[in-house]
C-alpha cells in the first residue's frame, strides 16, 4: 500500500492558506527576539557607562598623580591622600584567605567527592554547605567579630582587629564557594580515568592526588581565583571586624610581615569612606581613581585565573 | 618489599605496605575534618548571633522598638520598622529590576543564541558579577541618583533608596540569569521538537512550553535573588542616603538605612561606643533577623531547585 501523499498541490485552497500561513513574516517573534537580545545589551550599557564614569571621574587624580596616589597613606587632606595602606591591606587579606580557604576547602570538596558516605551526616553537610553560601556577607562580619576578633583563644592569636581575623573572616566566607566549585570540577573527571588508576594498583589518595586533581586543576583555579577576587572586594564583613576607616598614620613597608596582627585597612573600606566625605574632591575624584585600582587589582586576579586554566587545559591535551 | 611466592600468600602481603595505608587513613581524616569545618562554621554563626541578640532582647526596652521616630541607635530609637519597610523597598525595586532584565538573557542566552553569539554576550553577564559591591554603589550615587531616579522624581533626595535599589538590582542580574540558564538548560530538547512538530513558532515553543517547564527553577532563580538582595550591605550603606541613622519614612525616593546598612553604621559610627541602651547589641539582634530571614529563602530556594533536577 502506496503512503498517504502529502499535498504538495498548493494551488488549491487549503494549499493556498497554508502558503499564506508560511510565508507570512512572524513580526512578533522577531519583537520578541530583539526585546531579549536589548536586555543583555542594556546590561552591557550599564557596564560601559559605569566605566566612563568612574575613569572620568578618577581621571585627575589618575593622570595627575598617580605614583603620590599609590604610594601615600590616609590623609585629611584630599590632595595627599593616598591607597598605600588600602593597598597593602588588601594584598595582606586576599593572602590570608587564600592560605587558609584553598585547602580547607579543596580538602571538604574531596571528602565530599570522594569519601564521603551515602548517610545522613553527608547530606547535612552537603545542605549546610549551600546555606553557608547563601549567608549575606554582613553576618560572617559579625562571625568574624565574635569569633576572630573578640573570642577567647582566637583574640591573643589574632590579636584583635588586625588583619589576620579579617583574613580569617574572609576566608570562611569565600570557604563554601570554594568547596562547591572544587566539587563540581572534581565531578567533571572520567569515571575511566580513575578506574585506570585503581587498575594499575593506586591507592584512592595516589588516584586522587595524581589522576583527579591535575585534571580537575583547571576548574579548581578559576573558581578559588574568581572567589578571592570576591574577597577583595567584599566590604561589610570588614567593617564589622572593625576595619579602620579614620586615619592610619604609619605606613610600614610591604613586607613586614608581623603587621597582619596589626591596625590596618583595605580598599573597600576606604573607597567606602571617601565615598561618604562631604568634599567632592573625596567623595568623587578620590573614590573614583581608588575604584580604578581595585577593578584593575580584581582584573588582575581574574586574568591569572584565565592563564593558569589555560596552561593546565594544554597540559591536559598534551 | 618482600617478595611474593606464589601459593604462600599472606594477607598483609595483599593490603600493601603498612606506610602506604597509614598515609591513606589520614588522608580521609583531613579530609573529613576540612568537611567538619563548614559544619564549625555554622555553629559559630550561630553562636555569635544568638548570645548578644539574646542579651538585646533582654535588655532593650521593646516600647522604643515600635512607633518610634526612626532609627536612631545614639539616642536609643530603634525602630524596627523603619529599618525592614527599607529593606523591602530596596529588595523590591531590585527584583523589578533584576527579575525581567535577568529571566530576558538567560531566554536568549538559553534558547536563541548561537555558540558564537553566547561567547561574546555571556562574559557581559560574567563581568558584572565580578563587579565589587562598593563600585556599584559609588555608581549608585554618581550616576543613578541624580541621572535616573531624580529625572523621573524631581523631589527625591540627592541620595536615596530608589538609586539603592536599582543598583543592587544591577548585582543581582547575573544571578538571575545564569540560575534561570541552568533552569532553561534543563528542560529536555524533545519538548521543544514536539512542540516544533505541532507547528508552534520558536517564540511561542519558548514562552508556553519551555518556560513552564521550567517554572520551579525559575522559581529557585526568583528567591535566591531575594535573598541576596535583602542581604546586600555596601551599596544602600553608600548609596542610601543615610548616614549613621535614618528618620522614619515609608518613600524611597528619600534617604534611608536597610537592615545590613544598619547593621554597617551601628559597627563603624560612633554609635557603638556610646549610646542610650543596648545600642551595640542591636546589631546583632538585626543580623539574627537577616539570618533567618534569608535562612528561609534559601532552603525553599535549594527544594524547588531540587524539584526541577527531579523532574528531568
């Protein structure tokens, strides 16, 4: 029995329609797509915007004196003041967090990953996780404060509001990010390639350190660099821990170490007070040209995180 | 290592050496402590939370909680109304912001966009995720304030709630988008084709087959970004308009202090040093709210998430 045929005959009356019907344009889908398309334009407007303004803000300051600018310390006088202390804090605060959440939380995603049981006790520090990471940042300020700064134990090692219990503070906060982004990067290894390894006699440590986190490395570093970056530039949490935001005299060198238990400031706070200072040539042209060196610190950081992933991704094809 | 015979086996020749297995158990151990930590933290939180607010509930005088003129910690006024009506009103304007423009790109980014199209317009979304709070809230007062809000409102402060609000509004997007993505992603290829195969257009496939398909993702999407909204400290704490207090005052074209920038002025100002009452304790009275609050979202934000990992 021959197929129905399919009217290919348009010349009759339901051919005609539904001719009509193909060729006629769908305005409204076409509507449709631009208006999705000119939101995601709308938010890249919003960014290029944003940018003009704060370089053109920041511009006098930028092109005027910026060495002065970089290397001065908190002044009442808005033509001396200047990032240094800023500067080094936020150095200081990034190392700390990465020194203490890298293997905290590398170590949580492998145990997680790898050799956590199918019970209840998994689950909960699976949920507890998620939740930590939904915890506004103002309330791991008040953990930091209670706990880093004020609690017994941590207050003689901290040594109060110094940068090592705003180090801490943030890397707790930046911790459950870690460990989610080390745990879905360790997910995305081939089941094969540890088999291979057990087969050839690996222990489950050798097969993890040696088969799972060289090809998981990639993954693992864009999402621990993209997390420090957010703790350089998180802010409430360290003016909780009680961060100056006045007046640091001393500006010691870079590396002297023992100021992590020292008084001390970041960029954040100190964009944050200028941009409250009555006088404009703080609450704009400062602010502005400090802003422009936090965005081009935390670019830094992402563009390391794009080069390291890139070398370790050759590797891997290698 | 000591030789194997063949049919001489010993089980201790079989577990491999003693050094190799020692180093396996305390690997697992680190492991299960790093895990425990999270754990730790929690209790901490807690912890830090509950004593002082507890120390607050008893001390404070609850008549200067309600129907005060403001919020006022240096004087003892802490209306706790006044501080949550700002909350809402920022959140608020942030999701009118937020939810549209963010549901808008992951539909093209999900349905419409090709691979090459999706690798130029997704780092926009990227970027501004990477943004720091404190810049968008200088944007907030440079730019929002009195080029977009006091264009519209000619009476509205020179800093306000409204620019506040659309500036956290700008945070939240990225999480929007790539939260409703996943959502979108999600959804199984074959309903688009069946929906194709009855001859519904791409826009019509879109709106009325995958979008519900995708509702409690969408819907995850939706309460995270409340969350994080009501969460976000630096750019009402700049942006708002209030210094260190704020008068009572339900219209957010005026200035006026969230719960988290209350939270900020009570531990930077003065105000924490001195103050009529249990100022300071305040604080962590409002951070307990917060914490629950948003507690809340999240753990109906992770069911619906989990619904829609169900269901696929």
């Amino acid at each position: 029995m021959a197929a129905p045929a399919i009217p290919t005959d348009t010349t009759g009356r339901a051919g005609e329609a539904l001719e009509r019907l193909r060729r006629r344009p769908d305005i409204g889908g076409r509507v449709f797509q631009l208006a999705l398309l000119s939101s995601l334009l709308f938010t890249l407007l919003v960014l290029v915007v944003l940018v003009i303004q704060v370089f053109g803000d920041g511009s006098s300051v930028i092109t005027g004196r910026l060495g002065g600018f970089l290397t001065g310390g908190l002044s009442s006088r808005a033509a001396r003041a200047g990032i240094a202390q800023g500067l080094r804090g936020t150095f200081y605060l990034c190392l700390i967090t990465a020194i203490v959440a890298f293997p905290l939380g590398i170590g949580a995603a492998i145990y997680l990953e790898e050799y956590a049981p199918r019970n209840k006790l998994t689950t909960f520090i699976d949920i507890n996780i998620r939740n930590l990471a939904g915890v506004p940042s103002v309330v791991y300020g008040i953990l930091g404060l209670t706990i880093f700064v004020k609690g017994f134990g941590f207050r003689s090692l901290t040594g109060g509001s110094t940068p090592l219990a705003a180090g801490l503070t943030l890397a707790v906060l930046v911790l459950p990010v870690v460990i989610i982004t080390t745990a879905e990067a360790l997910r995305s290894v081939p089941q094969a390639l540890k088999e291979a390894g057990y087969g050839v006699g690996g222990t489950q440590w050798e097969v993890i350190r040696d088969h799972m986190l060289p090809y998981a490395a990639p993954g693992i570093l864009t999402g621990t660099l993209l997390s420090i970056a957010r703790a350089a530039g998180e802010a409430a949490p360290l003016i909780l821990v009680g961060t100056i935001t006045g007046y640091l005299t001393d500006v010691p060198s870079w590396f002297d170490v023992s100021q992590i238990r020292g008084r001390f400031t970041a960029m954040p706070i100190v964009i944050t007070t200028w941009a409250r200072q009555p006088q404009d040539e703080f609450r704009i042209d400062n602010t502005a040209a400090a802003i422009v060196v936090l965005i081009v610190f935390v670019l830094l950081l992402n563009s390391a995180a794009i080069v390291l992933r890139n070398r370790f991704e050759k590797r891997r094809e290698a | 290592m000591t030789a194997l015979h063949p049919g001489h086996w010993d089980i201790s020749e079989l577990q491999g050496s003693p050094r190799r297995r020692r180093r396996e158990r305390l690997v697992g151990r680190l492991a299960f402590a790093a895990a425990a930590v999270s754990i730790l933290i929690s209790v901490g939180i807690v912890y830090a939370l509950l004593f002082e607010a507890i120390q607050f509930m008893l001390d404070v005088d609850w008549s200067r909680t309600w129907g005060q003129i403001g919020w006022i910690p240096r004087q003892g006024y802490v209306d706790l109304p006044t501080i949550v009506v700002a909350s809402l009103w920022v959140t608020l304007i942030a999701m009118i912001v937020a939810a549209p423009l963010g549901l808008a790109a992951a539909i093209y980014l999900s349905e419409y966009a090709d691979a090459r199209v999706r690798r130029i317009l997704k780092p926009v979304l990227e970027i501004l995720a990477g943004v720091p709070s404190v810049v968008l809230g200088y944007f907030a007062l440079r730019f929002i304030a009195p080029d977009v809000v006091g264009n519209v409102f000619t009476s509205a402060a020179p800093a306000n709630l409204m620019a506040a609000g659309i500036g956290v509004g700008l945070l939240t997007i990225p999480l929007v988008a790539s939260i409703s993505e996943d959502a979108l992603a999600a959804v199984p290829g074959s309903l688009r084709e069946a929906s194709a195969g009855l001859g519904a257009r791409k826009r019509s496939t879109s709106l009325k087959v995958v979008l519900p398909a995708a509702l409690s993702g969408l819907t995850a999407a939706f309460i995270v970004a409340v969350s994080r909204a009501i969460g976000e400290t630096m750019v009402v704490y700049i942006a708002g308009g209030a210094a260190d207090s704020a008068v009572k005052n339900f219209d957010p074209t005026q200035p006026g202090l969230t719960m988290t920038a209350a939270m900020a002025s009570v531990a930077s100002g003065t105000d924490s040093v001195a103050g009529v009452g249990p100022t300071f304790q305040s604080l962590f009275f409002v951070g307990l709210l917060l914490f629950l609050i948003t507690l809340l979202l999240n753990l109906v934000a992770d069911r619906f998430v989990r619904r829609f990992r169900q269901e696929y």
